[in-house]
C-alpha cells in the first residue's frame, strides 16, 4: 500500500474549522487545505495564507500591454510610414492614447486570468481529496482540514493525532 497524500479531518461547523485551521498553522503546517461550502472569515489567513500575486502580475500586464500600444501606432505613425496630413506632426500623441488604455485593459485582464490559473494550479482535473469519501459534502454542509503529506513537518502519526485532537466528526485518509 502506497502512503497517503494527506490527511483530513470532517467538521460540522465552520467555527470547528476555523479552530482548527488555527492549530495546524501553530503545529507548523504551513499547506495546510481547508474546504468550506461558503466564505469563512478568517480562514485564509489561519490556514497561513498571506497575499496573492495576482494584483502585480495584472499591473505588469496592463504596462505591457498599454506600452506596447503606443509603441506599435509610434513606429507605424513616425518611422515606418510617415504621412504629412496637413502639416501636423508625425508624433501626434492624443491620437495613441484610446488604443493604449484599449491595449492596457485586454493585456492586465489576460494577465490576471493566466495569473489566476496558474496561482491556483488550475486546470487540474483530478485533485487527491476528490476521491476521498464524502468529499462532495464540502460544497452542501461540511468543512475539511486537510494535511497533505509533502508539507515539511508532515508525520502521519504526529498528523493523525493533531487532528484527533480538535475533535472532528472523523478522520479520513486521502489516496494518492
């Protein structure tokens, strides 16, 4: 039999989780999954998450975007096809700004999906804890605690006793 790919604990309510989220953060686990049926308070940051990277990845994204705008209409405008109309100047400015900001939007708002995606480690078709049972009631009445066994201070037995220790509905033994 091979080794689990963690450990998971069931909770009936999402103060019990919360709780608990708490105690495996303090006991070192820092990959620590908690699955919720709605948004809980809190819980991002007990399970020790701190900031996304989300934000600058769409700002690189968007000055990419927008600079490469200008620059484009810039080269076509003044060095590659100068046209003299009516005696107004080649690097007419005003004229590049729409399709910059239009260039800027699109190039922040696909560097935010890609940012997302990969942040998220999506898309993943198959995740472990799907197949561990009654997982499905994360998204209807329950809340998990899962310990996946490739954090640092993962101990099966040491991780088995934490979680028995918060009082959990049950514990169930994620398959790889």
């Amino acid at each position: 039999m091979s080794a689990p790919w963690g450990l998971m604990a069931e909770f009936a309510t999402a103060d019990a989780l919360l709780a608990a989220a708490r105690a495996a953060h303090a006991a070192g686990y820092r990959h620590a999954e908690a699955y919720a049926p709605f948004p809980v308070e809190g819980l991002a940051e007990a399970v020790g998450f701190t900031r996304s990277h989300v934000p600058l990845f769409t700002f690189i994204g968007g000055a990419v975007g927008g600079i490469g705008g200008y620059l484009m209409q810039w080269y076509s405008a003044v060095i590659d096809y100068p046209v003299n109309i009516a005696g107004r100047p080649l690097h007419s400015w005003p004229m590049f700004v729409p399709v910059s900001f239009e260039l800027a939007v699109l190039g922040g708002a696909l560097a935010a999906v890609l940012a997302m995606l990969v942040g998220n480690g999506l898309p993943r078709l198959r995740h472990p804890v799907f197949g561990a049972p009654d997982f499905d009631l994360a998204s209807r009445n329950r809340f998990f605690l899962c310990l996946p066994a490739h954090d640092p201070v993962f101990e099966a037995e040491a991780a088995r006793g934490l979680l028995q220790s918060l009082a959990p509905l049950r514990c169930i033994e994620v398959p790889r």
